[in-house]
C-alpha cells in the first residue's frame, strides 16, 4: 500500500537482504542491506517522514530523547555499522515497505481520514485518535502496535503532533 518504487539493481538487492527462504545473518546479506539503502538514500527515493523517522528524535516518541540512530549509536553501533547491524533491517524493510500494518486497518484509518473536512484542524484530533483506536482494537492490535499507528499517521501526512497523539492513543489499548 505504502510501497515506494525500487529500481532494477535495488529488487536485486532487496532479494538478497530478505531472501524468504534461508536462514541466519550472513555478510552477503550485510551488504546487500548497506548497498540497498545507499542507492535509496542517494536518489532520495526514500520519503522524507521515514527518514526522519529513523533521524529527528521528535519522530521517535517514546525514545527518551533520542532518535533511533542515536539509539543504536548509544549501543557502539555507528556508521555503516547502524547499516550492517541485523536490527538495521526492520527500519530499511520500513523505509521501502512503509508501515507493517495489516493493509484493511490501514485502508480503513486512511478512508476515514479522506473522509474529513479539508484542512485537517484541531477539532479532528480527537476523531482520529478515537478511530485509531477503534481500529486498533478491530483488527486485534496491543499497546505494542502504538508505533505502526504513529507511522500510519505520519504515511497519512498528518502533522508530528497529531501522529504523536495517535500513537498515544492506541496506547491506551488494555491489551
């Protein structure tokens, strides 16, 4: 749903940091990964919020302060490290993929926002906290399911604030 394009060379790529069959970290795989996101990030084919994502610490809520990078830089991983790292892949599947959200919640939560008045003001923020939850708990999400929703958000051009606050909200799910 929120995928974003890869050219030839970045499919091959792909296919050899996520291959569906094998097992096991490999260096083969490391580099795919790091290659992957250098020919992404240089034709900057990778959207701005996913990145900011991974970079802005304001786009990490609930990262005591510091962005996911600096998260893996407080753990001695920098550089093209982050990149090789087996915990890198889960934000690359992110920045190709988009939010690993099942795609009815997804198309439900962006349907009901089309649905909105046109500009989104501050009255619709406790509409869209009320429906993220709604569907949260429709499609058996949990409190650990918070972020995708955040990520949803940001993939539905929602500012920063009301992501958060979505975020939030599906974290009060008892579950």
């Amino acid at each position: 749903m929120f995928e974003i394009e890869l050219i030839q060379a970045e499919e091959q790529l792909w296919l050899g940091a996520f291959p569906e069959l094998g097992v096991g970290w490999s260096t083969k795989r490391e580099n795919c990964q790091v290659e992957l996101f250098r020919s992404l990030a240089k034709r900057d084919a990778i959207p701005k919020h996913r990145m900011m994502r991974f970079m802005d610490k304001h786009y990490n809520p609930g990262g005591y302060g510091k962005s996911i990078k600096e998260g893996f830089e407080s753990n001695g991983c920098r550089g093209e490290d982050i990149l090789r790292s087996t915990s890198f892949s889960k934000f690359l599947r992110y920045f190709v993929l988009g939010p690993d959200i099942e795609e009815l919640a997804a198309s439900e939560f962006m349907s009901f926002l089309d649905g909105l008045m046109k500009p989104f003001t501050s009255s619709d923020i406790e509409p869209v906290r009320r429906k993220a939850r709604e569907i949260a708990r429709k499609f058996g999400s949990s409190r650990a399911d918070r972020n995708k929703y955040f990520e949803l958000a940001l993939e539905a051009n929602l500012p920063l604030s009301v992501a958060v606050s979505v975020r939030d909200a599906v974290g009060q799910i008892n579950k």
